[in-house]
C-alpha cells in the first residue's frame, strides 16, 4: 500500500510541474523518465502509463473536477487537485487493467476523508447519466462515451459502493487526535574554531608637518585699490553731474545764430576768465519699482549696461554737433507732421472703403445663397419622385435574394449529412496514427534514460577525481617585508614604507595648490560683483532718465486730438452700392418662406414586400 501511495505522489508531483502553455507533453514525459531511474522497471512503467494519461485526457478529467469542486469539495485544498483528476484517471480508464482489489489499495493509501468526497460525487449515477456524459460527448462521439466510459462505470457500481461504505466505518471508527505537548529545543551551544592570534602589524610613522605661517594682517583689512576706487567713482560721479547741468542749461543756446562781437566786446572776452560753477543744482533720480523684483543675470546686466552707453555716446555726439554749428531741424519736423498726417487720412479712408467692399459682398452672398436655396428645394422635389421609384425596385429584388437564399441553405444542410460521416473515419485514424506514435516515443524514452544513467555514472566519476585532487595539501603563507626594496633592476625602485610617505607628500602638496587656486575664484569673483553692482546702478539711471522722456511723449501724442476721416467719392460710391444690395436682399426673403409641393412619400418597407406579392 505505501509503494502504490509513493507513485501516486511522484505522479501528483509531476502534474504540479507541467504547464499546458509553456510544456509540450512528450518533452515533459522525456523528463520525467530521465528522473525516474533510481526507480524499478514495474513502479516506472506505472508512473509513466499514469502521467500520460492525465495529460492526454486532461480535458474530460478537467471537467468532473472543476464540478466537484463546485460542488462537494468548496472546502478541499487547490493543492489535491492533480490527486482528484489522477483517481478519476484510474477509475474511468485503468479499472479493468488494474482489478478492482487494486485499485481500493490506492484509494485507502490517500486520505480517506478526501477519498470519500470524491468517489461519492464521481460514482452518482444521476451525475455519470447527466451533465458528465454530457460534458465528455462535446470532446468525443457520444456514442464513443457511452459504450467505453459510461457504461463500465455503471457496472462497477455495486463495488464502488461497498468502498465508499468501508470508508465511512473507517472514518467514523478513527479516534481524535490527542493534543501533545510540544517538545521544547533545548540550546546547544556552537563547536567553533578557534581562531589563530593576529600578527601585531608595522606601526606607520607619523608624517612630521612643517609649522604653517601665520595669517597676514591684510587679509583682515580693506585692500587700497578698494578706496581708491571709491574716491576715483564719487570724483566722475560729480563731475558727471556738473556736465548734465551745463547740457541742460544751454540745451537749445548751440543752435541759435550769433552775432560777430565788436572790437571791444572781444577785448573785454579776453579779459574774462571762463565762470565757474561752484555749486550744483541737486538732481532728482527716479528709483525704479521695488514692488516687482527683476531678476537679471551676468549677461543681461552687462548687455543692457553696454545698450545704455551706446546711447549716451550718441547723444553726446549730438551735441557736439549742435554746437558745431549744425542747423535746426524744426521746419523738417513740421514738414514731416503734416505729411504724417496727410497718410493717416488717406489710411483712415482706405480702411472705410474695405470695410464696406466687405460689407457689400457679404450682401452679395446672402443674395447667391437666397437663390441657391430655391435651386435645391426644386431639385430635393425631384429627388424624392426618383427615391419613391427605386424603393419599389429595391422591394422587388430583395424577395428575388430572399427565395435564392433558401435554395442554398437547403443545399448546405444536405451537405453537412455527408461530413458527418467523413469526420468519424477520419477521427479513427488519428487515433491510429496517435497509438504508433506513443509506442515510438516509450521506445525512444527507454533509449534516452539508459545513455541519461551512463552520463550520470561518467560525471560522479570526474566529480570524485576533482574532489582527491581538492583534498591535497597546498602552502601559501609568504611572510611580507613593507620597509625592503624587490631589487629588480629598475629605475626609481622603492620599498611600500617609501611609496607611502612620498604620496602623502604629494597629498599635502595638492591640497595647498587646490587651497591657493580656491583664494584666487573668491577675489575674482568678488571683483565681479562689484563690477557688476556698478553697472546696476548706471542702469536704474538710465532707465529713470528713459521713463520721463517716454511719459513727454505719450502727454503729447495726447494732446493732438484725433481728426474725422475725410469723405472720398468711392467711399460714397461704395455705400450706394450696400444700400442697393440690401434692398434686393429684403426683396426676395418673402418668396423664400412659400412652401414647394412636396413629392409623394416613400412607403414603409413592410407594405413595399405586400404590394409586390399581391402583384406576384
């Protein structure tokens, strides 16, 4: 009984492994016998005849224990159900090979409580003669079912069911199970190697550091090209600021004529020494809006900067201009202000006269879309005359398709009588060609485990080999000297002691390198931003200096009010036109609203096949 129970869990075991996706059945049975040799000729034969059977009428045997666990078995494990489908396997087809005295020796090697589900719900007659036969007829013939399957079950009954009796005593005979106490670990303590003492390594001399020097006192101090620079700026800052007043002063004084002085007015000149200004007006510069931050980076501070000076060196060579003796140019402005305003009139009048060409063909359009519409209310009224035709014909041939369609479906059932016959001799020799070739593949199995065993039997071998060599005593404890030199002949040889000390040497000196550099990026950026913040500050200036010369103008450009634009002929021209157009247009939307004869109405499709069988 417990061989019968081992090969039913090799086989369980096996069916847990296989994947009907992945795994081709054959393969997988090649497999399984290379891992079955240890085992006798008989138990193998056994397993393997079971395996393949599963997996052939997996199918049917899928479809009994799905239902049972539906049913019966909804607090059975879904790890039994390769056990459920290899009883039903033996049941339905090895039950006349194996003998029933056999086969209750397997059933009573399993649990009996899931035994006794199982072989209750499979052996009911009214499930065999239902829904079982008639699962297993939609895979094969139902009289193929009936003759093999069905009715060797039905005489097995009586049998089965003095089995499923001797369960039941067996399990209402079974005593419970006795708590025992659990046998408490006792703690053992580890058999450890001790380990061998460590060897008291080289200690590593302490670098000697030179003793640094100490800090500068100007590190804590202002640098003095700092102040010279500030006295050097507020210097050009003033200076600026008197040349801004004598520009503004003598602003329009340049391009005025002059007189020739007199004799004595040149001598009194001479005599005079140019004024002095001694005190300067305060000036008046307009911060800019705090409330919306700017931010600005390198490149935009330094581009706007270079922007800003480029203007003022213009403007300076204005002047420069105007005091050399340059002319006014204000009749050239009044000259250009009348022009200006001459194109702006005939702008003024050329966008009056697109509006109404607009207007004028958007009343054009209405009109074309007006007569449009009457077109194609007299073509739909045609229209619907040819549809009401063409239905009656469509009418007419649909009962011609209707009347040929039953030929061929009478046609087509007297064909599928004939398959009928042809598919049952073809099914009998597949399941021909299928026993040879499952003959064939046992044979090449047999064939495959014998050389499977020898390689096995090869490989120990060499395994054992390597395993002697492994075993042989090996010496490689070398005892290392860090303060002796190799003495190999090359150039700069050294010994590790040496080799240390010289990297740290470079170590220290790399730090200081990267010290020195890291002084120099702070002083150059810190250069930067000064430079930077100069230039900030020239362009808030400027753009103060900007903003009220943009706010004259705009006062000014208000102040010059808008004038009407002119009437021009085709203007005129143009309106006459609209005002004719939307009269015809008023003219013709009454006749639109008179309702055309409709065409006669189609009829529905069911009194379409009336009246073409009346007239048939």
């Amino acid at each position: 009984m417990a061989s019968y129970g081992k090969c039913i869990e090799i086989v369980i075991a096996q069916l847990d492994r296989f994947n009907p996706k992945k795994d081709n059945p054959e393969q997988f049975l090649e497999t399984a016998s290379t891992g079955l040799q240890t085992l006798s000729p008989q138990k193998q034969a056994f397993i393997l005849e079971v395996l393949s059977g599963c997996l052939e009428y997996r199918k049917l045997l899928t479809v009994v224990v799905d239902a049972f666990y539906v049913r019966d078995g909804r607090l059975c494990l879904r790890s039994d159900y390769n056990l459920f489908q290899v009883i039903c396997y033996l049941a339905t087809f090895q039950l006349e090979e194996l003998g029933f005295r056999l086969f209750c020796t397997i059933v009573k090697s399993q649990p009996t409580d899931k035994m006794l589900k199982f072989l209750r719900f499979f052996f009911n007659p009214l499930h065999l003669c239902s829904w079982v036969k008639d699962e297993w007829s939609l895979v094969y013939e139902t009289a193929y079912v009936k003759e093999n399957w069905m009715e060797p079950l039905l005489r097995w009954q009586p049998e089965v069911q003095e089995l499923i009796s001797q369960l039941e005593g067996v399990l209402a005979n079974q005593l419970p199970l006795s708590k025992t106490k659990a046998k408490v670990t006792e703690p053992r303590e580890f058999n450890l190697t001790v380990p061998r003492p460590r060897a008291i390594p080289v200690p590593e001399p302490v670098p000697v550091v030179a003793k640094p020097r100490p800090v500068p006192r100007s590190t804590y101090q202002p640098p003095k090209e700092q102040q010279v620079l500030e006295v050097t700026k507020r210097y050009n800052r003033r200076k600026a600021e008197e040349r801004l007043l004598q520009a503004n002063l003598g602003e329009m004084r340049c391009a005025m004529p002059r007189q020739p002085p007199e004799q004595g007015a040149k001598k009194r000149l001479r005599l005079q020494l140019p004024p002095r200004i001694c005190r300067t007006q305060k000036l008046t510069f307009y911060r800019p809006n705090d409330d919306v931050p700017v931010k600005l980076n390198t490149a935009a501070i330094l581009r706007e900067g270079a922007l800003y000076q480029r203007q003022v060196e213009k403007e300076l060579q204005r002047v420069d201009k105007l005091v050399d003796g340059a002319g006014d140019f204000s009749e050239f402005l009044e000259w250009q202000r009348k022009m200006r305003a001459k194109d702006r009139q005939e702008q003024l009048a050329a966008g009056e006269c697109r509006r109404l060409q607009g207007k004028l063909s958007h009343e054009e359009a209405v009109v074309a879309r007006q007569q449009l519409l009457q077109d194609n209310k007299q073509k739909a009224g045609r229209t619907r005359e040819e549809m009401a035709e063409l239905a009656q014909q469509r009418a007419e041939r649909r009962l011609q398709e209707e009347k040929c369609v039953k030929e061929l479906v009478a046609q087509v059932l007297e064909g599928r009588k004939n398959t009928q016959a042809a598919q049952t001799k073809l099914l009998k020799g597949r399941r021909q060609a299928v026993q040879a070739v499952m003959e064939e593949s046992r044979g090449l199995l047999q064939r495959s485990a014998q050389e499977a065993r020898e390689e096995q039997r090869r490989r120990c071998e060499l395994i054992s080999e390597l395993r002697a060599l492994e075993t042989q005593p090996t010496h490689t404890v070398k005892l290392v000297d860090l303060t002796q030199i190799p003495g190999y002949g090359l150039e700069g040889e050294m010994s590790i002691v040496e080799l240390r000390e010289r990297l740290a040497r470079l170590k220290e000196a790399q730090r200081r390198e990267e010290e020195e550099k890291r002084d120099q990026i702070v002083q150059a950026k810190r250069a930067k931003s000064q430079e930077l913040q100069d230039a900030l500050e020239q362009i808030s200036l400027c753009r103060a200096a900007m903003g009220r010369s943009a706010a004259l103008r705009s006062e000014e450009k208000k102040a010059a009010a808008p004038e009407a634009p002119s009437r021009d002929e085709r203007v005129l021209e143009l309106q006459r036109r609209v005002a004719e157009k939307a009269a015809e247009r008023r003219r013709q939307a009454p006749l639109l609203h008179v309702s055309a004869p409709r065409a006669a109405r189609p009829k529905p499709r069911g009194a379409e096949v009336a009246v073409c069988q009346f007239r048939a």
